[in-house]
C-alpha cells in the first residue's frame, strides 16, 4: 500500500499478470496425447486419400508417382518427428567399467592397508617420545575417518546427456502452442556498492536475452539494501535491453551479458554469414559503452548521500532512504502494455523487489530475500519451475533453461526432481588458480559422484527448482500405470499397426484417468486455517500454490496482485507460519542452501546435475588470499551452525527417505570444519619433532616398512585412477589439495569456534564480498589485506622453518648417525610448507614485497621459537660423567 503511492506501478502493470492455460504450459500428459492422436489422424488421412483416389491417377501416370513420392516424404518426416518425440529427453552415461572398477578396487585396498598400518602404529609405540606418538596416532586416525566419509560417497559417479532437440519437438510444435513450462527467475543482491551496479546489469540482461519463450520467462531482482541506485540501474536496463534482446535473437551470439561478450578475446565472425552483422555489433557495442557511463553517472551520484535523503524523479522522497526501516517496493519495470522491443516484439517480464524491512524483526538475509521473490513471483506469474542467481552470475549459455527442461518436463520422473543443480564456472581467476577458485574436484568430481545417490547438493546459485519442492510438499509416490513399450503414454498406437491399438490406447487413457482420479482421493484436505498456518495469510498466494502445474487463479486483477505481492513481503509475513523452518530456504544457518538442499532430499526428493559442454553459468570469485579465507570462513561456519541445530544430518531425518551414502555426504559437508584441530596439530608436529629431537614413528622393521610403503602407493594410485575417470587436471587436483591444508588450517579453524560460540549465544556476522566489474587483469591477485586468519597458517610456516634450521644444526652437530631421523623429519615439514606454499606467494604480494605487518609478526615467532630451542640446549655435549662445577680460586 504504501509503495503504490510512492512508486506508479499502475501505469507498468501488465494488462494479464495472468497467462491462459495455453500459455502457462501446463504439463498435460493426457493433452499430449491428444496432439499425437491428431498428428496420427492427419498422417492417416493422407494414406487415405492417396489410397481412394487410383481413377484420378490413372490418366496420368507420371503425376500420380511425383505426388506418391512427395506424399511419401512427407509421412516420412511426420512419422520420423513423431518417433523422435517419444524418444527421451535425458539419458544417464555411467562411468566406463575399465575407468571405474579399478579406483574402486585401490579405495578397498587402500582400506586394508589402512587397518594394517593402525594396527602397527599402536602396537608400537614410541616410548621417548609418548605424548607426541599419542597425539600423532589420534590426529591420522581422525584424519583417516575424515577421508573414509569423504571417499565412501563417490562409489556411483555418473553423468547425464540432455537433447535439445526432442525437446522443441515435443513442446514447441510449429503451428501449435508452445507448451514449454514457464520459469521465474530471481537474482539476488545486497549492497550495490559492493556489488557493482553493471555487473548485476549484465546479469538480468543475460536473462532476459535467454533463449526461451519471452511470455514464459519473468525476472524478479530482490534488492536487500532498497537502493535507489539499483532501481535507476533497472530502469536503464530495461531501456537498454529494447536493443539487446533482439540483437542477441538476430545473431544468436554467446554469451548474452554484452560486458562479456564484448570482452572476450575471441574471433567474433566465426560462423557469423550474416552481411550486416559488423556494422550492428559495432552500433551495438557503442550503445553498450553508452549505456555504462550512464550506469557509472549513476554510481558516482550514490556515493554521496544528500542530507534529506534520495529523491525520485516524480518529485517524491524515495522509500528507502533508511535500509533498516522501510516499506515494502515493487515496480514492474518489464512486462507492462507497450514494453516492447525495438522490432515490436515483447519482452520478458523484469520486477524489481525489495522486501520491508523494520527494527526488531529478524529478515535472514539472502534466504529471506528468497522467500521473499518466491511468493512475489507466485502472487504475480506463478511459474511452476524457478531458477535462483546470485547478482554476479550471469548465464552463459542461453539454452540453459532448456536443459533444465529436458529433466524437470520429463513426463516419468520429471515431478520427482526438486532441483537442477549446474556447476559453477568462474571468469577472472589467474590462469594458476592459486587458491583453488575453480573449485573444480568438488564440481567435477564429488557432484558427479552424489549424482549417482540421490543428487547433488544445492550450492545457492545455479540452480533451477521445482516450485513444488520449495513449497515443502513430498515428490509424488510411486503409484503408475505401467507403460508397454515406450516412455510416453500415447506410444502405445504407433507401436503397431493392428486394429489392436486403438483399443489399447482406449485402455491407456483409462487407466491414466482412474490414477488421476486416486491421486486426488489421496490429496490431504487441509483446511483454510490450516493453509495460513502454513503459507501465511495471503488467499492469493494459497491459491497459486495449490496450484501444482503453475499459473494464476482465474479472474484475478492486476492491481490486486501488486496490492497483494506488496502484503506478502512484509516484514511480519512469515510470523507463526512455516517459512524458514519447512517452507522455502530454511533459517538458521548463513549456508541456507546446504540446508535447504538437505531438507528436500530428506523428504525424498531427487536432485539432477547437469553438465553441459558449454558452461551454463559464469561469475566472479574472490581471487585474493585475504577473501578468499573470508568466503571458506563463511561456509565453514555455515556447516558448523548445521552441526550444532537440529538439522544436523547425524540426527535429523531418520523417518524420511533419504538414502544412507546421501546421508554420509551430507555428514561430511557438516563435520568437515572439525577435521582441520587434528590438521593444525598434525602440520606443527614435524617442527616440534625438529626443535625437540623427538620422533612420532620408532625404528621401522621390514614389515614395517612394507606397509609404508603400500600406504604411499595406495594413496598415490587413488589420486590418479580418480583423476583418469573424472577427466580433472593434475593441476587442478594438486590446488585442491593445498588449499584444503590452507583453508583448514585457517578459515575452518576459526569457523569451529565461532560455532561454538553461537552455541554459547554470542553471534557474528559475515559481510558482503565486495565484487570487482573488472577482474581480467587480476589486480586484486595481489592485494593483502591482514585479518586474524592469516595467524594460525604464518604460524605454521615460521615454526616449520625454524624447525628446519635447528634439525640441520642438531644433525650437523651430532654426526653421521643423527641424519637418517632428521631426513624422516626433514620430510614431513617439507610436506607442511610445499602445501601452504600458495599462502606464502599471497603473504609476499606483488614482486615479491612482503607486507609490514607479516615481517613484524615472523619476527616476533622468530624471537620465541629461538628462545625455546636455546632452553633445550641442543648444541651442549651430551654428559655421561660426573657433574662438572665451578671449584674457584681454591680448586
């Protein structure tokens, strides 16, 4: 109510916030079959006519064999489209047999090895040096169990292929309607000065350019910090996307954000054949450099704040002037009568969100905002399916909505899938990938692997969602009529040709009308009390929401939607309802899509990924030491808040239908941070054993030494038998691994005792990542920026090195015997620093000048690590004889 005054949204409210039925999309196995039976019919009578007709052939025989072929090519294609049609969308491609079996007989094996090396190692203890041997033998069995529950999940990898084709051929008929689901897109943001207004600009312009019908497609920007600078930013995005759009249709170039398009050092007339594509690109890429100093003008104005606050171009006081207090702002900017491209031809529709906000009501951040867009979206466009962005991920591959499609309009099983997870691809990551950015062992590996269980997790962006599944309901049981042949219900009167068929077809439809009419026997009756108990008082959206194929309720007026899109994100919406504990994304942890993502599988939901050969998304990532431990921090954190709730897979969810391997993955994602107080103490082991001359491992005999060595070989065969079946580069996998080290000796250190103190009832609170418009020269690669997390890893460095120089002086001092332990020892710490080398390059910045605060603190660890190795006097000969005292003058 309040925004309407303040914001016209009349004047850009679309005359159907509805879509008909036709337009909804709304997946109807029995209207499918409808169209095949008419497509038969009209194949079947042209058979006909050809046959009833031989007297007007006769007189001519020429003709009647130039019409028979032309005929007979044309039943040709139908029957060839019509057979394709019932051909599936997605296959599974499961992990070739010779690539497979072998890494999982290493994984056995390697576990055989493992008990016999334990058995060892505690049968034989070291007895000068007990309390390290202790420590030692406690930190590699938890280290060991850390990677049982990582390694026992990737026994099932698979991938999955899509086709496109069937796709249109099924859902986009020519001369009939387009019967392709419609999707609701939502991109979240923050701060849009620490998220760069041109980068969420690029974002929404990637969206609104997919390849996808324009009527079934809506873009929601949920707007946390209610920014006049991002709604002046959508408006010209949506002024400017009148140009894009088409351009983008005309050419079909890739990608479709123009920042990137135009920034990629690629040869842009391949395969282009058009005569006047030179000339628009250059007309579009000045349009585009335009449209950037208008959104830099914008930026520069927003950086200093006028005394009386914001005002809009209308003359009034800009509702957000506050962030923390503040109504509830919607603004159709796409989308309304007359929003047309420059060609006459509509657009998406683009609304922009931002949800009340007032003191003394907790909002939850993202997964707030998100609950916030999803009942916006139902209130206003209802589509069934929804694909949630992070303001820097724009999408690279325009049919990516399409390939979700090929699994979530699966008529088997597509209703059993709550969401199409896609990896995430990054741009501006030094060609290095020093700290492990690309993430790509846990993308391409442990994703693949949870996809052979029961799908993979959710990963808060990328990812498209069943509305459904959103909605808390359970995956439709399964109760089905068997089909005889073919995986479409209406196959069954091609299969043959008898006069079988059509009363077999008779039985099929049926047999689909008495399921129908038992799942709607066996729906819950709940009543309207019950209803708003669980969605919140709003009869629109219940309304919308028990509708399961999408689309809005009849009669529904367009100022009434945007009067109830307004009610439904107030601030006390959520009050005594489920949201945030069943409903949406869930609470209580700042990793609310692990959480979210754990909950559906819990209730019995499967998930897909899907990996197409074009990257489906890309965005930026935070390429500096000091971000980078920040953003570990924060999903470290995440984990721990989930181990320590009720949500924590080692408890919750024993009565739903989740299965146990899927249960062990979700396990390891919560209790992975506690690994790094054994990994921490296991890293200053080899120094101590240096500075005290100590050693954690006794004199090796030859079995002994037999299973060392099997160890050292297992470890290496797992590493490259899963880098054969994966396709990861050694590189890649060799990041991964010092990263962990560094992220675990850091980042997941401290994120086990911010758990602990959120449990004792002390909070923190993570900051928005600052995101750069321009990291392609990698500027920020060098930046430094000291924070606490830096500690523990320096630490570990200097100790480590430290302890190098005193086990060469001890070694050098006490002769030739003394150098067999010191190269064991010797090689251990050398283990420690060649992991955490990637942090030292980050401590050392640009050419090498390390930062002051780094010297100061080294030389401080310096000072301590030499005063204690001096207390344990290493250089003094060792005495066997009588004490030697100082006699004086009298001697």
């Amino acid at each position: 109510m309040a925004m309407s005054a303040a914001l016209n949204t009349g004047s850009h409210s679309r005359n159907g916030f509805r879509y008909s039925d036709e337009e909804n999309g709304d997946f109807n196995q029995q209207q499918w079959q409808h169209n095949d039976d008419q497509a038969l019919s009209a194949a079947g009578s042209v058979a006909n006519e050809d046959f009833e007709g031989p007297k007007a052939y006769y007189s001519n025989p020429r003709k009647r064999k130039d019409e028979r072929s032309l005929t007979s090519n044309d039943q040709g294609e139908d029957d060839y489209l019509l057979a394709e049609s019932r051909q599936p969308l997605w296959r599974k491609v499961p992990i070739s047999s010779s690539l497979i079996n072998p890494y999982r007989i290493v994984i056995i094996m390697r576990l055989i090895i493992l008990v016999f090396f334990f058995h060892l190692r505690i049968t034989t203890p070291v007895h000068d040096a007990l309390a390290l041997w202790i420590i030692s033998v406690v930190c590699e069995i938890w280290l060991a169990l850390s990677w049982l529950v990582d390694q026992i999940p990737k026994w099932f990898p698979i991938t999955r292929e899509t086709y496109l084709e069937r796709l249109s051929i099924r859902f986009e008929r020519e001369g009939e309607p387009n019967l392709l689901s419609p999707v609701d897109i939502f991109v979240t943001t923050a701060d849009p000065l620490k998220e760069p207004p041109i980068i969420t600009a690029n974002t929404v312009l990637s969206v609104l350019s997919v390849d996808y019908p324009v009527v079934k497609v809506s873009c929601y920007v949920s707007d946390d910090s209610a920014s006049m600078l991002l709604f002046d930013t959508l408006l010209e995005t949506a002024e400017f996307a009148r140009i894009w759009v088409p351009f983008c249709n005309k050419y079909n170039i890739e990608p479709r954000a123009p920042e990137f398009y135009f920034s990629q050092k690629l040869d842009y007339l391949k395969d282009k054949v058009h005569p006047t594509f030179v000339k628009d690109r250059r007309a579009m890429k000045r349009e585009y450099e335009e449209f950037k100093v208008k959104i830099n003008v914008l930026v520069a104005k927003a950086q200093k704040k006028p005394e009386e606050g914001w005002v809009m171009q209308d003359g009034n006081p800009w509702p957000g002037n506050n962030i923390d207090d503040h109504p509830g702002m919607i603004q159709v900017c796409l989308g309304s009568a007359g929003a047309l491209d420059i060609e006459g031809k509509e657009l998406p529709r683009l609304v922009y969100v931002s949800r009340e906000k007032r003191p003394g009501y907790q909002h939850h951040s993202k997964a707030g905002a998100s609950n916030a867009l999803v009942r916006v979206s139902a209130v206003l466009s209802n589509a069934p399916f929804a694909l949630n962005l992070d303001c820097d991920q724009y999408i690279n591959n325009s049919k990516v909505l399409r390939e979700a499609m090929c699994f979530l309009m699966d008529p088997q099983i597509g209703k059993k899938f709550c969401y199409v997870q896609f990896p995430r691809r990054f741009d501006g990551i030094d060609c290095n990938d020093r700290y492990a950015n690309h993430n790509t062992v846990f993308f391409d590996i442990n994703m693949k692997c949870l996809d052979g269980i029961q799908g993979p997790m959710y990963v808060g962006t990328g990812c498209v969602f069943n509305r459904q599944a959103l909605y808390g309901r359970e995956p439709p049981s399964d109760k089905r009529p068997k089909m005889k042949s073919c995986s479409w219900p209406s196959c069954c009167s091609c299969c043959s040709g008898d006069s079988q068929s059509s009363s077999d077809d008779d039985e099929t439809d049926q047999e689909l009308e008495d399921f129908d009419e038992d799942e709607e026997e066996e729906l819950p009756f709940m009543s309207l009390k019950s209803l708003e108990k669980r969605f919140g008082q709003s009869p629109v959206f219940i309304s919308s929401a028990l509708i399961e194929d999408g689309g809005l309720p009849k009669g529904t007026d367009a100022q009434l939607l945007i009067k109830e899109a307004i009610h439904v994100i107030s601030c006390d919406y959520e009050e005594k309802t489920e949201w945030g504990r069943e409903i949406g994304w869930l609470y209580g942890s700042v990793t609310e899509d692990l959480l979210t993502g754990f909950n559906m599988h819990c209730r019995g939901w499967k998930s897909v990924y899907c990996m197409p050969k074009k990257a489906a998304f890309k965005g930026s990532a935070p390429i500096n030491l000091s971000d980078r431990l920040h953003q570990v921090l924060k999903w470290a954190s995440g984990s721990t808040e989930i181990f320590f709730s009720g949500y924590c897979p080692l408890w919750y969810g024993y009565g739903g239908k989740l299965k146990w391997l899927q249960r062990l993955a979700y396990t390891n994602s919560v209790v992975y941070p506690f690994t790094s107080i054994p990994l921490l103490i296991y890293c200053a082991i080899p120094a101590v054993c240096l500075l005290t001359g100590k050693f954690i491992i006794p004199t090796l005999s030859n079995l002994a030494s037999i299973w060392l060595m099997a160890l050292f070989i297992s470890i290496i065969l797992t590493c490259v038998l899963e880098l054969r079946w994966s396709g990861v580069s050694i590189q890649d996998w060799w990041r991964n691994e010092q990263f962990w080290v560094i992220g675990g000796v850091s980042a997941h250190f401290f994120a086990v005792f911010q758990g602990l103190l959120k449990v004792g009832g002390v909070h923190t609170n993570f900051n928005v990542r600052a995101k750069s418009a321009n990291d392609t020269a990698f500027g920020q690669l060098y930046l430094f920026k000291w924070t606490t997390l830096l500690i523990p890893p320096t630490s570990l460095v200097i100790l480590n090195m430290v302890g190098i120089v005193a086990g060469i002086s001890d070694a050098i001092n006490n002769g030739y015997d003394s150098w067999g332990p010191f190269f064991g020892k010797l090689f251990f710490s050398l283990w420690v620093i060649v992991h955490l080398y990637p942090f030292l390059k980050g401590l050392m910045g640009r050419q090498n000048r390390t930062p002051t605060i780094v010297v100061l603190w080294s030389i401080l660890l310096a000072i301590i690590f030499s005063m204690i190795w001096v207390r344990i006097d290493i250089f003094l000969p060792k005495q066997t004889g009588p004490a030697l005292k100082q006699c004086g003058i009298r001697c």
